[in-house]
C-alpha cells in the first residue's frame, strides 16, 4: 500500500459531507409514502445508497411526534442512507438520535430551501424535492434561481458526458443518466421511466415518466418534440396527466423547466415550443 | 440457422396459432423448420398440430439427457413437404427444469442437423418460460391484438428482449423485431371498440409483418389439429402465407384490414 498507516489506531479528521438534502413538506412515513411512490413509481432502485440529511425547514410547524422509524425506513427502502436531520428543535433532534441515529445538522450551506409549498396546489408541487448541498452541486447551481435567466447554462455539460439512447425505451424500463444530459432519440413508452440529473431532450413520443434535475438542478429542462407523458418532474417538483395532458401542448413539442412562484413555492412550467 | 421467438407478454393473444401456422409456412416454402414449445406446464402447441397422440418424449427429457433430440422430434404430417418437426413441451415437469444451457444444447444440435428455423412458441408472461423462449432469438415476432392492454405488454416484452436477450447482453447485433397483430377485426376496429393497426404501430415503432384478422375458422383449425395456414381460401390462411412471404422478404400490400359493409343483395340473402 502505498498511503502510510494511521499513527495510533484511531484518528479522526474532519470531512465535508456530500450529502442529499431530502426536503420534507410532511412527517408523517405514510402519506410520503404515497408521494414517493407516485414521483419516483415504486422504483426502490433510484437512489444508490446515497447519504440522506432530512430536511424540515419547509415545514411551517413540526408535529408533535416524529416516527423516525419510519421515515428512516421509507428512505432506505429507496436506497438512500439517513444520516441526520436539519431544521428541527432540540427534542425532535434527541429523538432523531437516540431512535434513529440521525445527526444533527446546525446549518447546510447550501442554496437556501424553497419557501413551504402551497397546500393547495398538492399534487403538483411535491413534498419532497431533492437538492444537493454545495459540494455535490454542479457550479451553476450557486446562481440566484431565476429560471428563464438571459444566458441559461446548459447544466451537467461539464459535469458528466451525455447519456444517448437510440431505441425507444420500454415500459418497465428505466434509464438514468446520472450526472448529465439525457438525449432519447426513439421515443419513450408508457410505463418507461426516464432520469437526468440533468436536461432531458426527447425525440420522437414521450408517453411514460420523465425526470430532470433528479438531483436538485432547479434549472433542468425537460424538451420534448411530442408531449403526452405520465409524470414530468424538474428537480423533484413534479405533475402528473392523471385526466390527461390538457390540450394545449398534448402531443406537441413543449419545454417545461422550473417557475418561480415569489414566495409561494415553486412549480413547473409547460410551454410549447414553435419549431417551424 | 435462425431462432425466431414467437411472443407477446399478454396471454391468449395468438402466440401457439401463430406459432403453428409460420412454421408450417416456412416449411411450405422449402426450409426445414422446428417449431419448439417452451409453455412447460401447459404444453398446447401438440394439440394445435395436430400430434398429441404421438408425444413421448419433450424437450425437457432431451435437456435432462433422458433422451435424443432426434427421439424428441415428432415430424409433421400435414406438410408434403416433409421438412416440419415438433419438440413439444413436457406438462408435468417443474418450469425451472428448462435451463438456459439446456435450450442452448437443443438450438445447437438442431442447428447440427441442418435446420433453417427455429420457431419458438413463448408462454404468455414475463417469467422463466418466456426469457428462456427468447434468449436465444435472432428475431421476434411480437404477437399483439388491436387493444391497449396488450400493446402494453407488448411494448413490456420488447423492452425484455433488449435487456435479456443473448444479442443484447454481448452487445452483437439487436434482435430483429417484427409487429404482428393477430384476431384484428375491422369491423370492431370501424367501430371504435379496438386500436387501428396504424395506431398499434405506432405505439409500438415496430415494422409490421401482417395483420391476421379474426375468424371462427382458427377454432375449428384448432380442435382438428391443423395449423390454420391449411385451411385453403380462408382469410386466415391467406393472411399468414402472406405473412411469411413478408418475413421472407417479399412487398405484399396489407389485406383483410378494411371493413366492407354488407351489400344490398347479401343482406337479402341473409348474409352476415
Ligand atoms: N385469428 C384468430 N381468430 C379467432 N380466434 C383466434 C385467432 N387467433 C387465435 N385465436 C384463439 O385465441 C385463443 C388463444 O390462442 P393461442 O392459444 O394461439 O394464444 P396464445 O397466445 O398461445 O395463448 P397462451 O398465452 O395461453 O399461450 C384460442 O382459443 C384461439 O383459437
Ligand atoms: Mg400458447
């Protein structure tokens, strides 16, 4: 080996997590369970262990009592790795530790959370969103939100090489391209599911799920030629076509990314492109 | 030699008539072809050619070394060409008995023997009968009729063979598929009640091989024992010869997908 051994036989060194930060617009195990399973489709392989910091800072007032059983156990069953708590008091935050081993975290230098969800708009905004902390972001990340800025980044450019796919892509199939840019040259199926941690470009019918941001880009796009999906979801705010894509953009080409709503959370945006 | 599947996810869809019915084709037309059924369990594609009084041995005694292929191989009566064999399936034996290395022995020694085709009868499903069914497949006749659920599981199927299939796991040459619509019947089509085959199509992004429509005949076929590509002048047999004759690379327009209405003078007649 070529790294020297340790001097005594334990040693501690300080070291900045990269962390998910799951952000929670409820605590109760079984309505985010419910949620989860219609954003991410029952899929119990999307994450891949990753570190998970739960995050109550979206939550106007905490209840009482928190299962954190639960919660820690709906999260690995997703393949994320609880490891402490953000935005909570100090009797919630010895519960955490003491039932579930979280830490407890004092501050996350990161981009601040999102103002609460608006209630009232719950099925399309989503309890959840998924951001990363500073570290694992890609650098744009760090601009002030402001979606439709004059010169957009095309995010994960540099982060990670494109994922291309050139057949369609099946129901009960899933592709991610983790990192970057997903370019569907075929077609996706209802019943597919599609993930970018960056933009997703999709030629050809997009009938089943598409995910953009997957990892808290905010500014992700979803560009589609023929849009009639299941779910599109930027950044972990998602929307779903339960009575159908509303006929505006069904079946058109369209792009949806993230729209600010000041201070009353965000949702996303569908517009139709003009391509002739 | 070719290993063609013959599937579809859904079940009842037409997956052992059409089975049955191409391979007899393709025999017609000179190539000395196997059609093999992997539904272990419930074994059907003997009834349909006919030859359940002659099974004694399966593919699974030849898997487990219990007998010869050749032993194995029951030759078809109907086809005066003489070059059509059956391997049927076994009803008794535990599914699992059907193992990857044992369909590959088989595909090999019929290879050996100078086949052209394998045609692989898949159970419905997208279990152990039906991976094995279409590991080995060059191509894949998609067996679907003119509604969602079973496009659904058609598009689920293609999305099986992609991820499973012996060509996409070393990365060689895909897996040619082909879209058949079977039990299609204009009628219904014309009357909203089934999906257009331009529509399944469509959904599917497949090229389409044929469409073979529905008929009372395939159930008299059936319970005779004869595939239905024998019954002379029917639209079903018309539709699978030309069926064949496009997987054998011939250009033949579409038929039987278009609803005529009754004309004056049938309906005097009583016609249908
Ligand atoms: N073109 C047709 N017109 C009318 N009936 C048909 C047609 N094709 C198949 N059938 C009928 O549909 C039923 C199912 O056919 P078949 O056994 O070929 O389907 P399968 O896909 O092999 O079913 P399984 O999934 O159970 O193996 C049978 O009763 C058959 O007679
Ligand atoms: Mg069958």
């Amino acid at each position: 080996m070529s790294r020297s051994a340790p001097v005594r036989s334990i040693e501690f060194h300080p070291f900045n997590l990269s962390a998910l930060r799951v952000v929670l617009d409820r605590a109760d195990p079984a309505g985010l369970a419910d949620e989860l399973h219609k954003m991410l489709g029952g899929r119990p392989d999307r994450f891949s262990g990753e570190a998970a910091i739960l995050d109550f800072s979206a939550l106007e007032t905490l209840p009482a009592r928190i299962d954190w059983n639960g919660l820690t156990s709906l999260l690995r069953r997703y393949c994320l790795q609880p490891v402490g708590v953000y935005a909570v008091d100090e009797e919630h935050a010895a519960a955490a530790r003491n039932k579930a081993s979280l830490a407890l975290f004092e501050h996350l230098d990161a981009t601040p959370v999102s103002a609460p969800a608006p209630r009232a708009s719950a099925t399309t905004v989503s309890p959840f969103s998924l951001a990363a902390p500073d570290s694992a972001s890609p650098p744009q990340a760090d601009l002030p939100f402001e979606p439709s800025a004059a010169a957009p980044l095309v995010a994960g450019a540099s982060v990670a090489p494109t994922l291309y796919i050139d057949r369609p892509v099946r129901s009960g199939q899933q592709v991610y391209a983790h990192g970057g840019d997903l370019v569907l040259l075929a077609g996706v199926s209802p019943g597919a599911e599609v993930i970018a941690d960056g933009n997703i470009h999709c030629f050809g019918p997009l009938l089943g799920r598409a995910l953009a941001g997957a990892r808290g880009n905010a500014q992700a796009r979803v560009i589609s030629t023929h849009f009639s999906p299941e779910l599109v979801s930027i950044a972990g705010v998602y929307r779903t076509f339960e009575q159908g894509v509303p006929e505006a953009f069904a079946a058109r080409a369209v792009v949806v990314r993230m729209k600010s709503a000041n201070g009353s959370g965000q949702t996303i945006s569908i517009d139709p492109l003009q391509l002739d | 030699m070719r290993v063609i599947v013959v599937t579809s996810g859904k079940g009842g869809v037409g997956k052992t008539t059409t089975s049955a019915a191409f391979a007899s084709g393709l025999a017609m037309r000179g190539f000395k072809t196997a059609v093999i059924d992997f539904d272990v369990g419930l074994r059907n594609l003997d009834l349909i050619m006919g030859c359940e009084r002659r099974v004694v041995y399966d593919i699974i005694n030849v898997i487990n070394d219990e007998a010869k292929l050749t032993q194995a191989l029951i030759k078809d009566k109907h086809c005066e060409s003489e070059n059509l064999y059956v391997l049927p399936a076994s009803q008794t034996r535990d599914k699992n008995a059907l193992t990857e290395s044992g369909v590959e022995f088989v595909l090999s020694e019929l290879e050996h023997m100078g086949f052209d085709y394998a045609v692989c009868d898949s159970p419905a499903g997208i279990e152990h009968g039906a991976v094995m069914a279409l590991t080995f497949a060059d191509e894949a006749i998609i067996t679907t009729n003119p509604e969602v659920s079973s496009v659904r599981d058609s598009d689920r199927i293609l999305g099986i063979l992609q991820s499973k299939s012996r060509r996409a796991l070393n990365g060689s040459e895909p897996v040619k598929e082909h879209l058949l619509l079977t039990r299609y019947s204009p009628k219904r089509v014309e009357e909203g009640e089934m999906i257009t085959y331009k529509d399944v199509q469509e959904l599917l992004r497949i090229p389409l091989l044929g469409v073979i429509p529905e008929s009372e005949s395939v159930l008299q076929a059936s319970n005779q024992g004869i595939p239905t590509i024998h019954l002379k002048g029917s639209d079903v047999a018309e539709a699978y010869t030309d069926m064949v004759a496009r997987f054998l690379g011939e250009k033949l327009p579409l038929r039987f997908v278009t609803y005529e209405k009754p004309g004056f003078i049938k309906r005097l007649l009583g016609g249908k």
